[in-house]
C-alpha cells in the first residue's frame, strides 16, 4: 500500500496545499507551524474510525476537507469541528488497509517498567485499531513482546519469518552503534542487558536518543507482528506506510543522518513520510526524498520547489540547508546583527571610534576560524 496523493484546504493552518508521495522516503521540513504534523494527521485520519485528536477546521472557514490517493483509491473527508471539546467519527474510512499503516508520534518514551510476566500478543478489533493509529505507536508493550520472542525461540516453533524479525530485532542496537549489542536477559527480573564499552547496562539505561530510535525501530517491528499474524511477514517486506512525527527528535546531529540510513535499511519495503527540523537528515537524504513547505506574506503553505540535484544537497552548508530549504531567513544571532548593522553603519559614516568598539564586540563573538573577522578587519582599516 502507498500513499500517491493529498490535498488539503482548510485544516489548521493549511488553506490549499497538494503534496505528492514517492514509494520510499518522504522526508518533509519546513518552519513550525507550517503544518508538517496537520499533514500525518490528514493522512492516519484517512484510515480509522477516530480522525486525529488535533486535526480541526481553518477558524476562517466553515469547513475543511482533505483528499487522499491510496493505491489508485480515492478518499475525501470534510471536517466541520473547530472547538477542542468536539468530536466526530469518520463513517467511511479507509478500513481494510488499516493494518498497513504504522503512526509513530514525537513523544517517544522508553521508562523503565518491571514486568510481573511476559504476556501474550493482544488482539485487537476494528475499531481498537482505529484508536491504536490516531493515538500513535505505543512503547509500553515494546519490552514485553521482545522478551516474549527470545524466550520462546528455542522451542522451535517459530516461523522464518519470527526467526527474521527477531534476529533484525536484536541487530537493532549495533545498527545504531557498533559498540552496543543486546547480552541476555536476567530470569529473575525480566530485564533486558545490553553490552557497552562501559559494561553491561539495562536496556532502560540508554541515552533519549538511543532509547527514541529503538521506540521507532522495535515499536514498528512489533507492530507489524500484531497486525500481521496469519499470514505473518518479514519487517523487510512490509510495504505499508509508516508515519513519523519529528523523526529527528532527541538525537544528536551525528544520529540523525544516520537513523535515516537505519530506517531505509530495516524498512525497505515501506513507504516513510516523516517530518524533521534536521539539517542533517536533508543532507542525507536524496533530492527526489524531501519535501520543502514554505509560508508566503498571505500565510499560503505551500511545496518549495527544490532543484533535482544528481547528488541532493550532500555538499551544503548547514547554513545553506537552513536558509534555501528551510525557509529560516537569519542563521546568526540576533544580537549579532545588532552589532555588525552598528559596524557597517560606523564604517559608512567614518565613524572609527564606533568602528573599532563593535569590531572588538564582532571579534570576540566570531568563530576562531571565521572568515569574516578578515573582511571586518579590511573594512576599519579603509576609514583608518
């Protein structure tokens, strides 16, 4: 399942906006506020009973609606809600395709939990699953399932494609640093053990971002083993759609261009549309992969239209990234520009007493390896 196509009028803040999808990754960025999450929203709200929590009518409109393509299928809504209190139920979702779309929100919480047992995999009905999507991937039942599967491997009884998924399961941990591999766990307490640099540690114990990228890979795995039971599935033949909210939350730059790489890796099959403020993760990813929201002067929303590059922007700047892909106007403080606007008016006007004080402020707030404190030097040595 993939989706082709979506249009959106009137939702949030998006008055007319038309995005098209590519099979694999769908990597969209753009400014707070641009509506980045109101479009996973639309797309997860398509599929269940229950339309997104968040998702309401233009103030200035008496309704919005939003068309999606799915598989050559076409699916229109129209929502009329505006206040929180108000609710509705979508009477004709797309329902039989709702095991093929994963919804993984931004809060990505791994907490330690003691489990008194390891419990069976749940069963869930039509409208259990509705309310499962919209609310998003839950990681409460992440450390559960993966004990479950090591502790019944050895009977036997596994399919190949068990055997598939837990093995991708375990590698989870290496494919986000070498240095880190699932150890055992202790029988008396049903804790998972990992092995580190620094010794063995609990599962639990690893950093935010190590933990939210396992909540993404581990949880997705375990959803798919849900939804996924007669017949079962290999993660890497998964060719539904997965939803990530703010993919790059909590990891460092280093992490987030790597993740990316993770997630192609383990999900190849599938259809990933996720949302970033990263940099990082646009320089990793292809050109034909992003997609650019930008706000005009009459607040539209709209696609940025980014130019094909052979090699994608893999050769930019951060800053370059921030200000032609991302829309962020200024990548320099504000107090910055405050002193080098009083500069070059000093300069402007021969002022050299002035020129000198806030090139001596310039001198100290610029990188030591700047280029521009020899610019700034040329220019107050014109009025000397």
């Amino acid at each position: 399942m993939k989706v082709e196509k979506l249009i959106i009028q009137n939702i949030g803040g998006i008055k007319n906006l038309t995005l098209e999808f590519i099979d694999g990754l769908n990597l969209i960025c753009g400014i707070n506020g641009v509506g980045k999450s109101t479009i996973l929203d639309c797309i997860v709200s398509s599929f269940s009973l229950y339309p997104a929590e968040g998702l309401r009518r233009n103030s200035n409109s008496e309704y919005g609606e939003w068309t999606i393509s799915v598989d050559g299928t076409i699916f229109k809504n129209s929502l009329r809600i505006f206040r929180p209190e108000e609710q509705i139920v979508n009477h004709n979702p797309l329902g039989p395709s709702i095991k093929n779309i994963i919804y993984v929100k931004e809060q990505r919480p791994l907490k330690y939990s003691r489990l008194q047992s390891i419990s069976r995999d749940n069963d869930f009905d039509q409208s259990q699953y509705s309310a499962r999507i919209t609310n998003g991937l839950n990681g409460d039942s992440i450390k559960n399932w993966f004990i479950n599967r090591l502790a019944f491997e050895r009977q036997g009884n596994f399919t190949s494609q068990e055997k598939h998924n837990l093995q991708t399961a375990r590698n989870s941990f290496s494919l986000l640093d070498p240095n880190v591999e699932y150890s055992h766990v202790l029988h008396d307490s049903l804790d998972i053990m990992l092995k580190t640099t620094r010794g063995e540690i609990y599962f639990e114990y690893l950093s935010t971002g190590f933990k939210s990228c396992l909540f993404i890979i581990l949880g997705i795995i375990k959803e798919i083993e849900f939804n996924f039971k007669d017949p079962k599935i290999k993660v890497n033949e998964f060719d539904g759609v997965i939803l990530i909210d703010e993919v790059d939350a909590h990891l460092h730059p280093y992490w987030q261009g790597r993740f990316l790489k993770v997630l192609k890796e383990v999900f190849p099959s599938s259809q990933i549309i996720a949302t970033t403020h990263s940099p990082h993760m646009i320089q990793e990813a292809d050109a034909k992969e992003i997609i650019a929201l930008t706000i005009d002067e009459n607040s539209n929303v709209s696609r940025l239209e980014l130019d094909q590059l052979e090699f994608g922007f893999k050769g930019w700047t951060i800053e370059e990234i921030l200000e032609d892909v991302m829309g962020l106007k200024e990548t320099q403080s504000n107090r910055y520009l405050e002193v080098k606007n009083e500069f070059e008016r000093a300069i402007e006007h021969e002022d050299i007493i002035k020129a000198e004080y806030t090139y001596e402020i310039l001198n100290k707030m610029l990188h030591p390896r700047s280029p521009m404190r020899k610019i700034y030097q040329l220019q107050l040595g014109s009025i000397r």
